[in-house]
C-alpha cells in the first residue's frame, strides 16, 4: 500500500443541514432530519435516505444514456454517518502539489468527480489512510456490520466509463438475514442502480459477475475521528 504525506480530504461544501445534488442540478436537495454526523447507526441512515422512494437516488435517462446513483447514495451514507467516502477527490496535478506541501483550495479547478470506479482505485491508494480496511470475504463484512461497523461492497469495471457498483452492508435483523450458498454468502444490503433497495439480498452475489474486474469489502468506524467534514 502506497503511502502518501497526510493529504487533506476533498469536498465541496454541502449547504447546511442538506446534502447537496452531486449529480443533477435540477434535483432537489435532501432535507435531513437532524445534522450529518450525528446519525448513530447504517440502520437510522438507511430510513432517513428512503432509497426505495427518494427521486434523489431514482434511476433515469438522459438522452440515450441510463443513469444510476449508486455512488451517491454509498457517500450520502458514509457522510450521514461521519465516514469519508469521497464524491470527489484531488486531480493529479493538485495531488501532486499537496505532496509537496502547497495549500491547494477545494475549488472545481482542483477536483474531480468520481464514479464507482474512481472510488475503488481511491480505496486502494487512499482507503487506509482515511479509516477504511479492506476485509477478506462476504463473511466478514456482514459480521462487521453486526458488529457496528459501516460496511460497502464494491467492484469496478474495466473502462472508466463504464460505471461499476457500491452497496452498503446492513446488520442483519430478525426479519432480514444473510444467505449461505455453497461456496459464497451474500450479505444484507443497501443500494441505488437499476434496482434500488432499503436492505435486501435479493441482489444476490453480484460482484462476481463478469462485467466486474475487481471487487473489495471494506470497513470503517461510524463517527470516524478522520471524519471532521
């Protein structure tokens, strides 16, 4: 794993007590019932969000193109919860700039935005250095869900135009529990994309698939003390 000077998080501030529409200006904001950072659990976040019928995470066309907001509802999670999970993130010459000490403003000059596969390349290089820990198995990551940990499955695909896909694992509850398969687990889950869900497992295993080069599991503390924005 890389190791990096201390680089400060990226981000373009949120009006107060919203989050902002990363995507799509014309989409309204989110009003939250109580300030990000002071949500306690992945189940609370879920409930405020309401995937299943907020028009912030719904699918959609533009033009003759599908657009899903998979990525979005994963930082909106992460941000609700005092995590760092990055919507946007340095551009190579700002990045280089700040290993060598410079104050570089978060301005959009500066930044990119960064889609599901920006995100996995970002956990890889950054992700330790930010509070997350890459997990071995499906397993796992539902026991650290349990356990109170915020969660997320990841995978990319091979182009970066061709968006991969992030869901948030879920502690399991009397009513809703991981699947055991010959060979794999699939855990409890949250998620936007074509198909949005509040905490299913009906998605089934879908970062095996072969549309994915690379999948990871991924852990962090709720209310990080890396978390202060």
């Amino acid at each position: 794993m890389p190791q990096h000077m201390q680089i400060p998080r990226a981000y373009l501030d949120p009006p107060a007590n919203t989050l902002i529409d990363r995507m799509n200006t014309e989409h309204p904001s989110h009003r939250l019932s109580k300030p990000s950072g002071s949500f306690t659990s992945v189940l609370e976040v879920i409930n405020e969000c309401d995937v299943e019928n907020s028009p912030r995470y719904a699918p959609r066309k533009e033009g003759n193109r599908r657009l899903t907001f998979c990525n979005v509802y994963a930082c909106d999670v992460c941000y609700l919860l005092g995590a760092y999970l990055p919507a946007v993130w340095w551009k190579r010459e700002a990045l280089k700039r700040l290993m060598r000490g410079e104050a570089v403003p978060n301005k959009e000059q500066n930044i990119d935005y960064l889609n599901v596969n920006g995100i996995y390349g970002w956990l890889e290089e950054f992700g330790n250095e930010f509070g997350w820990q890459s997990l071995p198995d499906a397993s796992t990551a539902q026991n650290e869900a349990n356990a109170g940990k915020l969660v997320v499955i990841i995978a990319s695909k091979q182009r970066d135009s061709r968006h991969g896909h992030i869901s948030i694992v879920v502690p399991e509850t009397s009513m809703t529990r991981r699947v055991i398969q010959p060979g794999n687990v699939i855990p409890v889950q949250s998620q936007a994309g074509a198909k949005n869900y509040r905490m299913s497992t009906a998605m089934g295993a879908w970062w095996l698939k072969d549309v994915y080069t690379g999948y990871g599991f991924w852990k962090t503390a709720i209310g990080s003390p890396d978390s202060d924005h």
